[in-house]
C-alpha cells in the first residue's frame, strides 16, 4: 500500500536532485556545448584517458554510484584534465535535466549491467524509449558506442537500434572504434561485442521521459 509520507519525501528528494544537476550542468557546459559522453564511466578509466587523448573534448561521464564517482575525480586532478567531469547522476535524469541546447558527439556505454534475467530486463538501459530521449540530444553526425560482454544483450541492443526511428547501426567493420582503454569490466571479460550507431538527422521529437 502506499505511504502518502514517503511519497512526498521521495518526490522532494527527486526534485533536490533536478535542481543540482541543473546547477552542475550550468557549471559545466558552456551555451551550444557539445560535449563528448559516457554512461555508467565506473571508476572513470576509460574517459580519463580518452580526455587526455582528446584535449579539445569537452568530456563528462555520469554513474549511479557516488563512491566511483569521487574515485574518477581523484583520477582527473591527478591527472589535471580541465576537460573531464564526472557527474553522480541517473542517466535518463542527467538527460532530462540537460539544457535544450546542449548536444553530445559521442556516447559511450561500455559494459553496462546485463540484467540477464528475464523478468529484469526493464531494468536494461538499451531501451527503445530511453535510446528516442538519447537521439534527441545527438549533435549532427553523432555516435553511439556500445560494447557488451553478454552476447543476448548484444543481440537485444543491436535488434532494437536496427528497429529505431532515430538511430541507423553501422555496417561492423565500416567504421573503426574511435578510441581504445581496457576498462574494468573489459578487462575481466574474455571476450565482448562492439556495436557503433549513427543518430538519424533531424531527430524526432523525443517523447518526455520523466524518471521515476
Ligand atoms: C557493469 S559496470 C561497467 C563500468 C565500466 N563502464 C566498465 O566497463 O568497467 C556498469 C556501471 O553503470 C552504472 N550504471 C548502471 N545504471 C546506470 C544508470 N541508469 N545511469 C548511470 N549509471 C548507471 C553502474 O553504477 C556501474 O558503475
């Protein structure tokens, strides 16, 4: 049954969380800024050294979990990369609290949870809806990187990007990976898939995804 009390704290909480991330993209991305993404970045290996790599990228990684958030901020001011960020966010949240002129290049989503289980699979973040709210912030010519070490989610990911509206899969071999650094779950798989997709220009208006 449901407690009205907890209902409202839950809600308050979800707005506290709107308002700063609204505050932390401000801070961070410029107007028109294009920037460079990745969800679920870990312990921030991965974009760490892809920002040093590509110093004129404005580069932010967003994960769930607080603890690997501060590990890839130590991480960046070791390395001194004025162009990465890491940011404590949910992805469709971060999405939705995006300002409307704010465009990505490049996604990255390198190993996210499989949810092999049926019954979760609504848990999975490669959903048709959330990849229509993803196309509607892809800048002009953008890529979406996906890499999986569970072939079913491979194959899930490569039918529901194949089915898209918004997104076009690229021929495997057409296009090159544009940038490698194991990551931590790259480095315990023994052997994964690569998927690249291409956002279909102009994107349709994305339905309004409000995260729960
Ligand atoms: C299996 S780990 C992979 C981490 C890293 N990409 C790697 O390859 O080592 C998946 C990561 O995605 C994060 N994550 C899961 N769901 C997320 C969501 N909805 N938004 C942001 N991060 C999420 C988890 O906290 C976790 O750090």
């Amino acid at each position: 049954m449901e407690n009205p009390a907890r209902t409202a704290q839950y809600l308050e909480l979800m707005e506290t969380r709107r308002r700063d991330l609204r505050a932390c993209h401000a801070q961070i991305l410029a107007p028109q800024a294009r920037f460079t993404w990745e969800i679920g970045s870990g312990h921030g290996h991965f974009l760490a050294a892809y920002a040093q790599a590509h110093p004129t990228e404005l580069c932010i990684g967003i994960d769930i979990i607080g603890e690997r958030i501060e590990r890839a901020l130590r991480k960046r001011d070791r390395a001194t990369l004025s162009n990465l960020h890491f940011v404590h966010a949910e992805a469709r949240l971060f999405l939705e609290t995006l300002p409307d002129d704010a465009t990505f290049s490049r996604l990255f989503i390198l190993f996210p949870d499989p949810w092999p289980k049926l019954r979760h699979h609504k848990h999975r973040i490669m959903q048709s809806d959330f990849l229509a709210s993803v196309a509607a912030r892809a800048g002009e010519g953008a890529r979406l990187y996906f890499r999986t070490d569970f072939t079913p989610y491979y194959d899930d990911t490569k039918a529901v990007l194949s089915d898209h509206a918004n997104w076009d899969v690229i021929p495997e071999g057409a296009e090159p990976w544009p940038f490698e650094h194991e990551t931590v779950f790259q480095a315990r798989a023994p052997s994964y898939h690569s998927l690249i997709a291409r956002s279909k220009q102009p994107a349709t208006t994305p339905p309004i995804i409000r995260a729960q």
